[in-house]
C-alpha cells in the first residue's frame, strides 16, 4: 500500500549557487533539495552545457510524444519508472506542449544520438531514432534524486537541473557478456541484468550459452543437449536451459531496452556438455561423463567427422532463425585440445555457415590464428602482458579488415576479484579494483591495431563462482559502468578524478534499485 506523499510549500526560490542554476521548487524535504548537476551522469555525455531554471516534475506533469509507436514505447517506459515513486500520473499523450516532450524525427543525429533540453518549461529529448530517446531517457533518470528508482512513494522533490545536453557513442558496440554455462540464471534473472546494463548505455548482451558444464539452449534437432547436457553445471547442481520460448522472451526484453542479443555457441573447445549428450561427436565414437568442475581446454569436437559439421549446421541454422540481431559467436578460445592444424580447418569449414544463416561472425580472438571471415569480429580478452607475438597476430588481423571487441581480462573481466579478500571471483588474470578496470583507452590499447578496426567494448561475466543474482550484481558493480563510459564516451571526458566522482553519486541510486555492489575505497562514496 502507497504512502500519502509529504504536502509541499509551493514557490520557493532555491538558489543553486554550486551548479550555477536557479530553480523553481518546493521546499526542502528529506530527498534530495537541488537538482543534481548537469553533467553528473554515467557514462558522461559528449557536451554539457549548463545553465538557466530547472524543471520540476508534478502531479501537472505529462509524457508526450509523437504519433510514432517508438516514442510512445520508450514513453511508457519513462512513465512506468517514474510512477511508483513519483505517486503522479504522468499520463503519456501527443497531444499539447510542456512537461517531458519524447520528439523522434531529428535531423544530423546518429542511431543512438540524442539531445536533451531542460527549463522551467520542461524537459525535451529529441533523438533521430527510438534508441536515442532511450538512452536520452536514461540520462534523464540519472539527473533525478536515487529515489525515483523505488517502488513507493518518496517526497521528491523531483527536480532536473537546466541546460543542454548533446550525446552519442564513441562506439557502435558496448556489451556485456553473461556466461549461463557454468552457472544457470532463469529468464527472470537476465532481465534484471537487461534493466541493469540499459541504465548505463549498453547495448549488446552477449549469452555464453555452451561450455563444457552446461549446454542451455533447446536445439530440436539435437534435443539431448539441453535435456543432458544442460542438466548440471559446476559443482554439480541441477542446471537448467532455455526453451526457445524463453530465450526469444528474453531477447524480445532485451530489445524493449535497445539492447542486442549476441548468442553464443563456444567451439570446437568448450564442448563437453554436447560430447556427453552425443556419442557421434567424439572421434572415438565415445560419450565421455558430464562435467562439473573449472578446469579448461580438455575437449573438442572432432574435425575430420562430417557428422560434426551437420551438428554445428543444424545448431547455428536453429539459433539464428530466433536471433534477430546479427552477430552469432563461436567462440574458439582454448581450443588446447585441437591441434592448429584441425582448428584452421574447422574455423574454415564453420564460418561460411554463420554466412549461409545471415550472420555476422564473432570469436574470441584466437579467430586470427586462423582466417577470419570477410567482415568478422574478434573479440579480445588478453592480458597486458599477453605475449607480443599474440598481440602482433590480432593487430595483423585488424589491419586486414577484421574488426575489434576489447575485453582485456585484467582489466574488464567482472568476475575477476578486487582485492584478495573479495568472497566471489578468480584472480588467474590478476586482481581488478575499479581504477584499473576504467583507467584505460580502447583506441590506443592494443599496439598496431588501427583505431579504425575498434568497434567497441565488452566486459565478461564468467560464472565459475557465480551462483545467484546477488553475485551478479556485487561483481557487476561498480566496475561495468566504467566500462560501459569506455564505449560510450569521448575519450577527451576520459579521467579517473572526476568519474569517480560521478561513479560515487551513482551509490544511492544503486540502492533505491536493490544493487548490492562492492564499496571500493577507491571511490568517494557519499555518507549513508
């Protein structure tokens, strides 16, 4: 049952002499009293310019939008966040002026571009694309108090600094990636993590649905490898996999929030899960016992079997009739057990059939040990001091045309451990406090890679020791907004003093929404 909301004294004249703004407002409550700072969102915008009244959202406030479905969808969306906590209305219309204006059609923006006007007036966001007022939305809730993020109702008042914003990503991929093979999630708990990475700008979900723990996704042709093979995982719990049902729920989610899911099927390594399920795919004709533990790059599908290459088509055509985005990934990493010889011919055999299917090839970047594809991407997750001569081969590849995801697993990799205290996470690539995880740049990373060849950014998720949505959401935070502002923003915002600061101001926020995150001492987190 709601509260009764706390009665306002209407008409005083606040004086934000700190942000240099005058606002319009009620007196002051037990939330926030002034508007939060123009420029004091995650990831930083392009151009902030401050400056004039700030406008207050009431219970006269209206969301109104174009005739377009797009806007009107990311409308209800803004509505349905701000209700709970507001206790307004809000009702979303296209008709008349004022309050939260969501106007789609703007000419000289990108896809995801957009630009965002505060006054006394109101609020207007104006993008070229619905992904733009999405991620203009995103910013707006940033610049109101946590307390919008709960789920009943809060004094306010809620108040959103004048000026300008102008906003759009350095880069077209920013991802996150979500390993459910060695730790089964539900539908449910990847929809939190969906809602969690569209606060911050991400928009691709990588799923790692296949490993040797855990095969998670139904395949009808093959249909004991989510029956067995997904009926266990590390330490030897019952598992779990995705219907199709479910898994285009959650890609229907994930493109409610902008977001693009990146399936993923690790091979020819990675693979015990489907040889336990499958005889035929081993080159003895054996299935060995399902796996439960961590160790890595034991297994492999057998190259020489035609069989194997009607597995792996029948498995890419099925997926990608449900993946609408255009990327499918085939992992390729640790393929120890697969001479080079073998894996060269299997990446040659295997990449024309992503083609056949419509998609875009991704792999992790031992890709570029073999021939990458006309148009393929590489993801790479080395170390900074991953050998020279690994570093040369990927760089060699991105010269000829292949394109870039940076994932550095000692800088990005979000299951690695902060400290050597820290109760959850491995440290085989080092420990991964904040600073390191933000204090570096995508464009001059990796030597000899164009910075043309770049694309984006992705920050991993494996689950060895990640059990709950609690885990999640401690290894996931603070660090993943440092990296989504790695993708998302111009490398001239780029600097550690003041994103901390901005990353500490995100804490409240973190609690209104339930978000148990790691309280680094590196960041300067406010006083509870």
């Amino acid at each position: 049952m709601r509260q009764h909301r706390t009665p306002r004294l209407l008409g005083t004249l606040l004086l934000v002499a700190a942000a240099g703004i005058s606002v319009v407002g009620a007196a002051p409550t037990a939330a926030a009293k002034t508007a939060a700072p123009l420029g004091q969102v995650v990831p930083a915008p392009a151009s902030v310019r401050p400056g004039g009244s700030a406008y207050r959202i009431t219970g006269d406030t209206r969301i109104r939008v174009d005739d377009s479905p797009g806007a009107r969808r990311v409308g209800e969306y803004l509505a349905d966040i701000l209700r709970p906590s507001t206790g307004y209305r809000l009702p979303v219309t296209s008709h008349g002026g004022g309050g939260i204006q969501l106007r789609l059609g703007a000419k000289g923006l990108g896809g995801e571009a957009y630009r965002l006007d505060s006054g006394r007036g109101g609020v207007t966001i104006t993008a070229a694309k619905p992904a733009g007022l999405f991620h203009g939305v995103q910013t707006l809730r940033q610049l109101l108090p946590a307390a919008v993020e709960k789920n009943s109702v809060q004094p306010g008042p809620w108040l959103v600094a004048g000026g300008t914003i102008e906003d759009s990503p350095r880069y077209g991929y920013r991802g996150a990636m979500l390993d459910v093979s060695r730790h089964f999630f539900s539908v449910g708990q990847v929809k939190r993590y969906i809602d969690e990475l569209a606060l911050y700008k991400v928009n691709k979900l990588h799923l790692h649905l296949s490993d040797d723990q855990g095969w998670r996704i139904a395949i009808d042709s093959w249909p004991r490898l989510a029956a067995y093979g997904g009926s266990t995982q590390v330490g030897g719990g019952t598992g779990g996999s995705y219907t199709k049902a479910d898994y285009q729920e959650i890609v229907r989610y994930a493109a409610s929030r902008y977001l693009e899911v990146v399936p993923e099927i690790d091979m020819p390594g990675h693979t015990n899960a489907a040889l336990a399920s499958y005889a035929q795919l081993n080159c003895d004709g054996v299935a060995p016992p399902l796996y439960t533990g961590t160790d890595v790059g034991f297994s492999s599908l057998c190259v020489a079997k035609p069989v194997t290459y009607d597995f792996v088509d029948d498995v890419i055509r099925e997926l990608a009739a449900i993946t609408p985005g255009r990327y499918l990934h085939i992992g390729g990493d640790e393929a120890h057990s697969t001479s080079h010889a073998d894996y060269v011919t299997f990446m040659d055999k295997v990449q024309p059939i992503v083609a056949k299917y419509g998609k875009t090839v991704v792999g992790w970047h031992q890709l570029t040990g073999a021939t990458p594809a006309k148009g393929a991407i590489a993801q790479y997750w080395g170390l900074d001091d991953t050998s020279a001569e690994e570093k040369a081969q990927v760089a060699k590849a991105a010269r000829n045309g292949t394109g870039l995801v940076l994932s550095p697993a000692d800088r990005v990799y979000l299951d690695m451990k902060y400290t050597a205290d820290t109760p959850l996470g491995q440290d085989w690539a080092g420990l991964v406090e904040v600073k390191r995880a933000y204090d570096w740049d995508p464009g001059t990373y990796l030597p000899g890679a164009p910075s043309s060849a770049i694309r984006g950014v992705e920050a991993p998720l494996w689950t060895e020791t990640i059990v709950t949505g609690a885990d999640i959401d401690y290894m996931a935070f603070p660090r993943l907004p440092g990296v989504a502002e790695l993708g998302w923003s111009p490398a001239s915002t780029h600097d550690w003093d003041t994103y901390k600061v901005r990353l500490a101001a995100q804490g409240p926020r973190w609690d209104a929404l339930g978000i148990g995150y790691y309280k680094s001492p590196q960041v300067p987190w406010p006083a509870a």
